[in-house]
C-alpha cells in the first residue's frame, strides 16, 4: 500500500510531467513559427515522451491502489529569444525534473517503499539520457553560433527525432 505522503508526491510528478509536455509543445510552435521545423518536430517527440512519463506514472499509481488526482496545468511560456535560448531552457527544466525525481527517491528510500524505489529507478536512468540529449543539441547550437546554414542543416537532423515508446509501455 502506498502512503499518503508517496501518493501525494507521485500526483504532483505527474503534473510536473504533463506540463513539461505541454511546454515542449508551446517549443513546438514557437520552431514551426519561427522557420525551424525540424526542431519543431525534435519538440513534438519531447513532447510525447513526456505524455508516456506522466502516463508511466498514472499507471504505477492505479496498479499500486492510489487515487489519481490530476490538477490543473499552468500555462507554459510561449516566446524565447532565440533557438539557443530555448534549448538552454530545456535543460534547465530538465535538470529541475532530475531534482524532482532524486526527491521521490529518497522519499522512497526513507519510507522504505521497495516497489516506488524500483519504479523510480527508470526515471533516474531516463534523465540522465534526458540531459544528455539536450547538452548535445545545446553543444552544436553554441558551436554554430550565427551560422544560419548551419542552423539548417541541425534543423534537418532534429527533424529526424521520432518518439518510440519502449516495449514495457504503460508499465
Ligand atoms: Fe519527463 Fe523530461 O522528464
């Protein structure tokens, strides 16, 4: 049985997961907007990746014999500076939701809920390929500079992201 302090914690991770999705999808637009659509698609990827977090979630909290409470998501921001603003804020946000989830993990640990501990696990592992991801992107974005032809062709190559859920989906 899950306490009422883990419940507590895992509801408000999956808000934090869906406004992460929604904010990648206000990325999204600002990219298709702004000429950019293959960062528009990278965005679109992270956005579903981040829907099948909160999903991951609402179904360990179901399977687990915890109330679902899902609450309302605040707005994103819907306008940056530049491509390199938005991707040094994607990591930013990412590194806030490393925070977040080390935080249920010791949670975990201290109350000793095994199974939550286990779970978690793979968000622990998620996040670092999370970051991971974003510092690569962000790494060639500051190599590029004012380069816009250069900026094309990442542009390509982001577009190329698609969003494969893993073979455990939903688990
Ligand atoms: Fe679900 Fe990008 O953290």
């Amino acid at each position: 049985m899950l306490s009422k302090t883990m419940e507590k914690a895992l509801n408000e991770q999956i808000n934090a997961e869906f406004y992460s999705s929604y904010m990648y999808l206000s990325m999204s637009t600002w990219f298709d907007s702004a000429g950019l659509p293959g960062a528009g698609k990278w965005m679109q990827a992270q956005t579903q990746e981040e829907l099948f977090h909160g999903m991951k979630l609402l179904g360990y909290l179901n399977e687990r014999g915890g109330r679902v409470t899902l609450k309302a998501i605040k707005q994103p921001p819907v306008d940056w500076d530049s491509t390199l603003h938005v991707f040094q804020e994607v990591l930013t946000h990412e590194q806030k939701v490393t925070e977040l989830i080390n935080k249920l993990v010791t949670m975990a640990l201290a109350e000793k809920d095994h199974a939550s501990n286990i779970f978690l696990q793979w968000f622990v592992s998620e996040q670092v390929e999370e970051e991971a991801n974003v510092s690569a992107v962000l790494n060639k974005l500051k190599l590029i500079g004012k380069d816009t032809t250069a900026l094309f062709t990442l542009d390509e190559t982001l577009g190329q992201r698609v969003f494969t859920p893993p073979p455990a989906a939903g688990k």
